[in-house]
C-alpha cells in the first residue's frame, strides 16, 4: 500500500500576521515557518495506516519555495519514508491540485491524505479540486479512518454542520484530514537525524507540463476592520444593566 | 449577460438560512453580469423543498430529482450541478460555506476549470471579491479571471435574499448515474439538541476549556442558556476535550456566527476562535484573567470566576424576563 500525503509550509498558527505596507502579502520578518497542521495530522494518519498495515510506503508532497524542504525534513523525521518537493512561486489552489495530479500519476498512491485546510489562505479547496480531476471519490473533513481488510475501500467518519455522517470510499481515494482525525506525533530526535538521509527528490513546477497561470489573483490586502474595545464592568449586575438599557439585547 | 446559480442544499425537508444568504450574494453578481438568479434543488424526493425554495426570492428554481443524489455527495452532486448550469446558461455557481458547500463547490471549480473563492465576504462594483485569510487577520481583494466562477459565502456576511412570491420551478431532465467508484453512503449521526441552530441563532452562550469538565459546561452553562433562550457554542479546547460535540465548535475551523449578542464564557480569546465571532453584534466576556485577549473585542468585560459569575447573572436574567 501507497499513502501520498501532503504538507504545505506556513506561518505558524501561534504567529501574529499583519498585511505589509505595500499591501500585497502578510510581514514576514520573524515569522516562524511550520507544517501547516491540519497537514501534520495527515502525516499522522498516514503513517498510523503504515504501521497497521504493515508494508506501506509514505510519501510526503510539498508544493512551494525550496525552503519548504525543512517542511518536508519534518515529516520525514516524524516516520514518512521519502518526499518530494516541487518548487514553483504564485500558485494559487488550482495550480497546486493540477501538480498534485501529475505526482500522483506518477506514484499511483492508494489513498491521498491532505488537510482540510491551509491556515494561512483558508481555502479548504485542494484536496476537492484534486480528487475530481483525478476522478476519484473524496472524504472530506475526516475524523475517523478505517481501511477495510481487503484494503479495496475506507469508511471515513466525517465532521459535519449537524454532526458526524459516516461515508466509505473505494480505494483509490482522497481524504481531508480534519481536527479530531488524531493528535499528531513529535518527531524524535533518532527520527530527526534519520531523516537527513532520507530521500528527496526536487521537481520544477514548470517541468510538469500543466497550466498554473492563476485563475484568482489577489488585487490587494488589508487588515481587517478594527473592532472597538469595550469597557470592564465591576459586577453581575452591571453587566445586566448594560445589556439591558445600554446594548438593548436583554 | 450570464445567469448564477444557487445551489440550495436542503436537510429534513428545508432549505436553512445560509442558502438565503448565498441567494442575496448570488443577486448581486446577478445584477452586476446583467443576468437571473436561479436556485438549484438537487436530491430525491424534493417536491417539498422545491416548493420551499420558490419562496425564497430568485427569479427561478430548478430541481434535478434522482436516486443516486438523495445524500448529497460530492462526487453525484458535482455531476448533477455541472448539467444544472449548462442548461440554466449560467457561468456564476454560488454555495453557501457550510460543510456541504465546501465539499463540493471546490470539486465543482475543478470539473468546469473555473476559478473558485471561498468564504467570500464582499461583493465589489467591479466585480472583485472579498474574502479572509489568515484566520481573518487580512482580508484580500481577489479577482477570479476565468470565464466560469464558483463562490462559497460566508453565512454572516450577507443579510439573508428577502423572500415572498412563487418562483416557477422547472424539473431538468438529466441522466444521472453514480460512478462505479462513487463514494457510498453509510450513516449520519445527527446532533440532537431543542437549542437554535448554531449559525441561525440570535444568542450564543460558548464556553471554553474555564469550564473544566463536560460536567460543569453542561451545569453552568445548560441554564445561562434556557434563560436566554441562545443556542450552545464552543471553543475548540474543549471540543477536543469531549465536552461537546464537533459542531459546536466557533472559529477559523469550526462555524463562523455572528449572533446579536455572544458570551464567551471561560474562552481565552485565541485568533483562531477569534476569527469565528467577532462580527456578532454585541460580545460579553467573562474570564477570571483581565489579560484575556476576549476582552479585547468584548463590548463588556467582567473579570470574575465563571463558576460564581454565571449562575448569579442566570437568575438575574430571568428575574429581569
Ligand atoms: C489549526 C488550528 C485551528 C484552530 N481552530 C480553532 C477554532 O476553529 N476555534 C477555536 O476556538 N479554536 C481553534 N484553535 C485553537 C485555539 O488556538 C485555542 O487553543 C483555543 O481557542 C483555546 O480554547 P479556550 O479559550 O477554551 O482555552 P484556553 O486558551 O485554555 O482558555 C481558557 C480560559 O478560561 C479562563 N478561565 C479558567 N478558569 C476560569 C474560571 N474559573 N473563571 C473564569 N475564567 C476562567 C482562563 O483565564 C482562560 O482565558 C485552533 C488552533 C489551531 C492550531
Ligand atoms: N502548496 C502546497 N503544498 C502541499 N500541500 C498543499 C499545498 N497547498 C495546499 N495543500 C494541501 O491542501 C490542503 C488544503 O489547502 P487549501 O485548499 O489551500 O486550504 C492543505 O491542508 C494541504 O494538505
């Protein structure tokens, strides 16, 4: 068994983020850089399917600067057994799933494993966009996996607006991996050097033979509008006295 | 000229609020591109919610009733809406961003090559679009270059299409047949709650990890709730934790609501939850740390002990009833 999964470098969560003067993209002095982590529980869960299954490989994607190697480096250490790195600049979401179309032509994975979302442009689009060009069958937003026995199919419990819909998928399949999926592992330090040695191979977005001209172009960026601050109040029942005869919602 | 379609997802026989809020954006492009707003109903069994949807204000329903779309997934719900606007002749789909939304509008992009923005919170003249990113820290400008464009609308960010009159329906004939690799149906564990719907609901009461236990979130926070008749939300720490299930969860991954009035009760007030309420009307605070980052989009603050705090403001909310 084949298990692709993907990791995208972003600002870490915990990072404040403000738009930069030109208004073109986000400050991005002294931001520290990590796997995106809905994409770490998706190496989690890849390699929780490796180590049940026995025989199975992990291979972890990144699309972006060469410096997303270090992304990479980290799912490496953390168990996934080789990795691939396909540099581009300007890619939007539609330009990612393409190339990752064309890597999993290649690899002939069993089962896809992205995350629900990117933090940092929240698009929760790729791993759909994927899995319809490839012509397969998707689990979004996925809580739980179970491989079948025979390995042809997942069932995928799936968090939804009114609760959990359980669906399953014939293999081979995409699946989105969401917050509950699995609470992701620390690489160790033997994984970390280990993971020096492990293969990674570099590909050039333009060598793939796929359009990636964006199909939405961000004109301009700002912050959000300021929210005011309110006032403390002393008591219960100042709070009440507010919202009563001052916000008028009680 | 091109027409926008709507897609209206329904569950138990209704279409909820968010696909009005969907049909207000899609009137908007509507009239920016000169064209109609056509709402489309998919799934089996939907004379009922073909008729709902008539109500709700577009200039035209169409419905393509079949077997293998009765549980609206992506895959059988993509092929049924791709036939839905080439027989509608419309080049804009809109879906609200509500868990089916997003499953398949960006499998839907894919399929017509089109441009997709999701979450959009704005419509410009121009024609550009407004959406967050980064937790709501920025909100870009984007403009979708492709002739076909598909959108999901945040579900706070327009008021709801106003409704009335009876749109004509029209059943569209199509042949629709799952694939052999089709993702299967298997079972759905609904949240069983007399409470409002999170995103529909005027008042929100939602606790965080100050709550300590799934015991004492339901203790403390059970009547807070009946006295103001809110709907129940949560902050992920405590989701994770098993206090609640998923779907209550507020914030940059969870729902985005923006109630009349939302208490964040034992909630630190971390970007991320943050992102998922700060447009509600009016935000109370009660946290026992006057550092609590809540405070600082909270209308009104009170530093206290939650677990003193609440039960008194409780009675003294339904002694002012
Ligand atoms: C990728 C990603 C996505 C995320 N998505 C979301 C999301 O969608 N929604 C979300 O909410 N979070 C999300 N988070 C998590 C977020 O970063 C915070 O960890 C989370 O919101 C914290 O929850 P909390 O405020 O309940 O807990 P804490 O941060 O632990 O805060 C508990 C608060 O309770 C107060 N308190 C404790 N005891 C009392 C008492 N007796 N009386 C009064 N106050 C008390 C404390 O002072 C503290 O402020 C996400 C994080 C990541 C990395
Ligand atoms: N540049 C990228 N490199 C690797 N994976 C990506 C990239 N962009 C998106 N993904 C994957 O797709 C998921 C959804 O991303 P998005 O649609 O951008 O929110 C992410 O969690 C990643 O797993």
């Amino acid at each position: 068994m084949k298990i692709l999964v993907t990791a995208k470098r972003v600002p870490d969560p915990e990072s404040t983020i403000k738009v930069n003067s030109s208004g073109d993209g986000i400050e991005e002095a002294g931001i520290k850089w990590v796997v995106n982590p809905f994409d770490e529980i998706a190496i989690e869960e890849a390699l929780r399917v490796k180590e049940a299954q026995g025989d199975a490989e992990v291979v972890v994607v990144s699309i972006g600067p060469s410096e997303a190697q270090e992304q990479l480096r980290t799912g490496l250490a953390m168990g996934a057994d080789r990795a691939i790195l396909v540099t581009g600049e300007n890619l939007d979401t539609s330009a990612v799933a393409k190339i990752l179309v064309k890597i999993v032509e290649k690899e002939s994975p069993d089962i896809v494993i992205t995350g629900k979302q990117a933090i940092d442009d929240d698009s929760n689009e790729v791993g759909q966009m994927t899995a319809q060009l490839l012509g397969w069958p998707q689990a979004t937003f996925i809580s739980e996996l179970k491989i079948a026995d025979d390995k042809s199919s997942a069932e995928c419990t799936r968090e939804v607006d009114g609760g959990m819909e359980t669906i399953s998928v014939p293999l081979p399949a995409l699946i989105t991996a969401d917050l509950r999926l699995n609470e992701p592992r620390y690489a160790s330090l033997p994984g970390i050097m280990k993971a020096r040695k492990k293969p990674l191979e570099q590909i050039e977005a333009a060598s793939l033979g796929v359009d990636t001209t964006p199909k939405i172009v961000i004109k301009s960026m700002a912050p959000p509008p300021a929210r005011e601050a309110g006032r403390i109040v002393e008591s219960v029942d100042e709070l009440v006295t507010a919202l009563q005869s001052e916000a008028k919602v009680l | 000229m091109s027409n926008v379609l709507v897609y209206a997802e329904h569950a138990h026989g209704s279409v909820p609020k968010a696909v009005s809020v969907a049909l207000a954006a899609g009137k908007k492009l509507a009239g920016l591109s000169g064209g109609q707003t056509i709402l489309a109903v998919v799934g089996s069994g939907i004379d009922e919610v073909a008729k709902a949807a008539a109500g709700l204000g577009a200039d035209k329903v169409v419905t393509i009733d079949n077997a293998a779309a009765e549980h609206a997934l992506a895959d059988i719900s993509v092929e049924a809406l791709k036939a839905a606007a080439a027989a509608t002749d419309a080049k804009t789909i809109v879906f609200a961003a509500t868990s089916k939304g997003k499953d398949i509008a960006p499998r839907l992009a894919a399929a017509l090559d089109a441009s997709i923005a999701s979450d959009i919170t704005g419509i410009n003249d121009d024609g550009t679009l407004q959406r967050p990113m980064w937790a709501g820290n920025v909100f870009a400008t984007v403009e979708l270059s492709a002739e076909t464009k598909v959108v999901s609308v945040r579900t706070t960010a327009f008021d709801p299409a106003e409704g009335g009159g009876e749109a004509p329906v029209e059943a569209l004939s199509v042949e629709l047949a799952a694939p052999a690799n089709a993702a299967k149906f298997v079972s759905l564990e609904e949240t069983k709650s007399d409470r409002p719907v999170l995103t529909e609901a005027e008042r929100i009461v939602s606790g965080g990890r100050g709550l300590k236990s799934a015991e004492q979130f339901a203790e403390i926070l059970n009547p807070l709730c009946d006295a103001l008749g809110a709907a129940l939300g949560a902050s992920r720490a405590v989701v994770d934790a098993g206090f609640v299930p998923n779907d209550l969860q507020i914030g940059q991954t969870g729902k985005v609501v923006a109630p009349t009035l939302y208490f964040a009760i034992g909630i630190s007030g971390a970007i991320q939850h943050l992102a998922g309420m700060k447009d509600s009307k009016v935000i109370c605070a009660i946290n026992k740390d006057e550092e609590a980052p809540i405070f600082s989009v909270s209308d009104f603050g009170l530093v206290a002990d939650l677990f003193q705090a609440v039960p008194e403001l409780t009675e003294k909310i339904k002694a002012a009833a």
